[in-house]
C-alpha cells in the first residue's frame, strides 16, 4: 500500500472495521481486520504448519510409536493407575 492510499484511510474507515470486523480498501487488493482477528489468523497458521511438520516428522522417522493404550499395556498401568496423577507426562 503506498502513502498516498495509506494516508486516505479515515478515522471513519477505521472505526467500521471496529464495528463490522474488516474493511476492503477499494482498488488497492488490500483488507483492514482487527488485531484479534488477524492474531487468531496467525496461530490457525502456525498450528497448521507446525501439524504439517510433525506429519513429515512421523513419516520420514523410523522410530517405532505406540499410542497411550500400547504405552500404558507395555508399562503394565491402568487408566485407574493414574488418577490423581494429572500433571504428570510420560514420554
């Protein structure tokens, strides 16, 4: 966005994005969102891309994994074994 485009957004464009979410600035391509909105944007973005290199990690491993049921029969626990144990991870 150039200066000139920049310095025409108003008081009043910026107060509707605050009210109605996001504001399409004309001819420019370009879309006001709130702060929150655009945060939230953000971390959907780094969830998906750190899922995506935990998918390329497993298949490229050749590490064996066990799900937590496998885990806890190959340790001889229970699910009753863990109450009261919530803030404790096995790895």
């Amino acid at each position: 966005m150039d200066a000139v485009t920049f310095d025409s957004i108003t008081r009043e464009t910026l107060q509707d994005v605050l009210r109605n979410g996001t504001k399409e600035i004309s001819g420019t391509g370009c879309l006001l969102i709130p702060k929150e909105l655009y945060t939230k944007i953000m971390d959907e973005l780094t969830d998906w891309n750190m899922a995506k290199e935990a998918d390329r990690r497993l298949k490229d491993s050749s590490a064996k994994y066990y799900t937590e049921q496998e885990a806890l029969e190959r340790m001889g626990l229970t699910e009753k074994d863990l109450e009261g144990w919530e803030n404790v991870e096995i790895e």
